[in-house]
C-alpha cells in the first residue's frame, strides 16, 4: 500500500502517520497542503493537529486547501480515506462524514489512553470483531461528536458509527462514556460505502510495542486486504 499522508499548515501528528505507516511496511509519503493530485497513491490519511490554527472552527479553513477538492474525488471513485482526530474534524467540515465537532464537555483539553468498543459496520479500515475492545490515546479539544437523531439513527441503521468510547470491560457507563461528552459515545464514523473513516483517537500512536499499545495497527493493515479485494474484483 502506497499512503499519502497529507500536510496542511499546522499539522503536528503527520510524522506520526509517516512513521506508524512505514514501521509496518507501508510506503508512505507527504503531500502538501497546496498540491492537487493523488495520482500514485492506494489509500490517504488527513493526520491530527491544528490546521491554520483552528482558526474560525477546526478544520473549516483546511477544508478549502486545494489538495482536499482531490481528496474528495479520490473518495467518491471509492478510494480509502481516513481522518485522524484534525483530520476527522476536517471531514466533517468538508461534508465528507455526518455530523460536527464541538468542544470538548467541561471545555478542557483531553490526552489519555481511551477504551473503544469495536462496532458492527461497514467500514473498511480495520477487520476486528465487533465487541472488541481498543485501547488508543486520545488528544483533542474538540472531539464532543454531535448530529441530529434523523442522522443518528439512519447511521445506525447503515452500519456507519466504527468505535464507541466505553468501560474496560466493553459496557457504556448509563450517563456516557466519552471523556468528551461526544453524543452516544461516538469515536468514529464512516460513510455509507465504508471507505471514508474518521475517528478522534490516534491510531498512530498505538503501533510500536515500545510504547505499550499495538491496538492502532489494524487501523493501518485492515484496509491492505480490502484493497485488493476490490483490485482483484
């Protein structure tokens, strides 16, 4: 798999991206903000950080990057996107996934380890058992997810909500168990189709046994299998 990791000003975790990708034997290399071709590349990732500054809302301005108008045609022909916590953020602004972002519940910073439940769903980014618990750190401002209950329940019923915060043991806490107050506990969506994911926790920062957390890595491997699912189709 050849990964674009794309840059905007203001981005701090797309070294991260970079190293987690080629430490599992991925090719993986930048492309700037102000590019405006994929050509070459199997699968994008839109890393965390702060893009223009979180200036206005997080990711309202990096969404207007030239690189982003490919990186939605790159998704509509079915090619595998993936947001990470900035990066999700910019999604969602660029009307690539349901819903907003809103500052955090207690309007605090959050950096912590988080437990995720795995979801049923169609996305293509990971291949875990649905009930399966994760545990990747999270590191944002605004990650308190939010839609309305059309959008909810119609995500609900087309397999789109990927990870749910929860308790060590998998349940949900009867008054939520997003730190952030992130509305039914939601951590990551998709779109309907499976391709485009966007979820706060850092992935990137759960690969290398050095750091005690291996749980990111089907968030970078799963999709391999997918790929050429889809290739040898």
């Amino acid at each position: 798999m050849r990964l674009a990791v794309v840059i905007f000003p203001g981005s701090n975790c797309d070294q991260d991206v970079l190293f987690a990708a080629r430490m599992l034997g991925h090719e993986a290399e930048y492309v700037w903000h102000g590019d405006t071709e994929l050509a070459g590349f199997d699968a994008v990732v839109l890393p965390g950080g702060f893009s223009y500054g979180d200036y206005i809302r997080t990711g309202a301005v990096a969404r207007f990057s030239p690189i982003m108008t490919e990186v939605v045609r790159f998704a509509d022909a079915g090619g595998p996107v993936m947001g990470i916590c900035n990066g999700f953020q910019i999604m969602t602004e660029a009307h690539m996934l349901p819903g907003a972002m809103l500052r955090n519940r207690g309007l605090k910073f959050i950096c912590k380890d988080a437990a995720l439940r795995i979801e049923t769903s169609v996305c293509w980014w990971h291949d875990l058992a649905p009930g399966t618990v994760v545990h990747i750190p999270i590191n944002h401002n605004e990650g308190n997810y939010t839609c309305d209950a059309d959008t909810l329940a119609r995500m609900e019923d087309n397999g789109q909500i990927v990870l749910r915060y929860c308790e060590e043991d998998g349940s949900r806490a009867q008054g939520g168990s997003a730190p952030n107050g992130s509305l039914d506990d939601i951590a990551g969506v998709c779109n309907e189709r499976g391709n485009v994911f966007g979820l706060m926790p850092h992935p990137e920062r759960a690969v290398d046994p050095l750091t005690g957390r291996t749980d990111g890595r089907p968030f970078f491997d799963a999709v391999v299998g997918r790929l050429e699912t889809v290739v040898g189709g």
